[in-house]
C-alpha cells in the first residue's frame, strides 16, 4: 500500500501534468486537498514543499514557489500576472507630485520632495524623478544631519532594468533610493527585482501605472540608509540647493 505521503506526490505530479504553465505551492496544496479532503491540509504541506527535489525527473521550479512538470521545461512560462501588457499611455512624469507627497505624507521619509527629472543634473548618470530631504524637526530632542532621498519612476514594464542601474548611481549622492514600477510588471521581475534591492539596500515600491489620480503606491522593500560620497552631494545639491532647501 502506498504511504500517504506518495499519494499526496502522485497526486501532486497529476496536477502538474494538466497544468502547462505550473502551479504555486499554496494553489497546488489547495488542489491537493480538494482531491484529498480527508488528508490534513498539513500533511499535504509536508509531503510537497520539495517535491522538486524528491521528483527531480518530474518537477522542476520555474519560479519562486512555482512547482511545474518537467515536461513543459521548454515551454515559456506565461501566467495570468506575466502577460505582456500595453505600455501606460500616461507620461511618468504626471507621477512625480504625487510620489513626493507619498514620501512626505505616507512614507514619512522626507520633510520635504519635489518633482526633478527633465536630465536637470545633465550628465549621464541621470536625474532622479523626485527627491527629498529628510531634517530635524525644531521638537526634535536629538537632531540629525540632512538625509538626501532619490527615486526613480518607470511607467513601462520594461524598464527595470534601467530603473534597478540609475537608482544604483543615485547612491552617489544619497542617503537613501527608491526604485517605483508598476505593479502589472511580470511575477518573476518584480521577484527578481525585489532580491536585488533587498541585497543593494534599495528601496522598491509598486504603483498603478494608469491612474495618475490615484497610484496607489504599496511599499514592498524599504530603502536603507547609507554614506554618500560627498563630493557628489555637493555637486549635485547646489543645482536644486534653491528648490530643496529653502
């Protein structure tokens, strides 16, 4: 007689086997315990969470969490949140105001934020979309130096890349960078994005890239702060000193 736990992987492996292009962990358990109602949601949990590594001539993972046969490997993965979408028809820059007022009023991460962009640092390192100051307040017992917040707004799904590398070159001359992507972009970039911001101490936000009215910004990776190199921060500081610090 097979044990219960080579039912719930036969199972499992059966369900793969109808869905080309995969099934996450907690949808696959789900489907499990639909055929399986009388095993234990926890069992079934037990029995799978590497099933890729027990059934390595079965499974494999296509992604973080995605469980698929191994017999769709050379096929594309397109799932429901990874399908190419338009390009937003609004310009990044009807973003700007209102991701400064998010780092003000939400975030709290600036006492005050402006719109840049517009390549007003005119080199190729590129000109942050906002950024922001952080200062003590007069109330405040134990004041702090002033931190220097940038972030980069990409409308288009494509953009991360570049977003992730102008972001990096922002650490120049901040404290602290935030990339803001839409939150349409594919499932594995925005996984992939998030590691590379978690390790570069980046800051990552989603938004909803066709409604200027309403972004609705989430915060996924909060930015950490680091030392700029000084030498940038004046350099760049003194074309935005009038709009910034006064």
């Amino acid at each position: 007689m097979p044990t219960r736990q080579e039912i719930i992987r036969a199972k499992a492996i059966e369900i793969l086997s109808n869905n080309t292009q995969g099934v996450q962990y907690s949808k696959l358990a789900s489907k499990i315990k639909e055929a399986l109602p009388e095993i234990p949601i926890k069992t079934i949990y037990s029995a799978m969470w590497n099933l890729d590594t027990v059934r390595p001539a079965e499974v494999y993972k296509a992604g973080r969490g995605l469980f698929r046969h191994v017999s769709f490997r050379e096929t594309q993965v397109v799932t429901p949140e990874c399908v190419p979408v338009a390009i937003s028809q609004i310009s990044e820059n009807e973003f700007y105001q209102s991701f400064a007022n998010y780092l003000v009023t939400d975030l709290e991460e600036c006492t005050k934020a402006i719109p840049l962009g517009n390549n007003i640092f005119r080199d190729k390192w590129g000109t942050p979309d906002v950024i922001g100051i952080e200062e003590s307040k007069p109330s405040d017992i134990v004041k702090h130096e002033t931190i220097i917040i940038s972030a980069e707004i990409k409308t288009d799904t494509q953009g991360l890349i570049t977003a992730f590398g102008q972001a990096c070159a922002y650490k120049t001359f901040s404290h602290k960078t935030y990339i803001v992507v839409p939150k349409n972009s594919s499932g594995d970039d925005k996984n992939r994005l998030e590691s590379l911001c978690l390790i570069f101490g980046i800051g990552l936000i989603f938004f909803d890239n066709t409604n200027a009215q309403n972004p609705d910004f989430e915060i996924r990776v909060r930015a950490q702060r680091h030392e700029p190199d000084m030498f940038y921060v004046n350099r760049y500081m003194k074309l935005v000193e009038e709009d910034l610090f006064t």
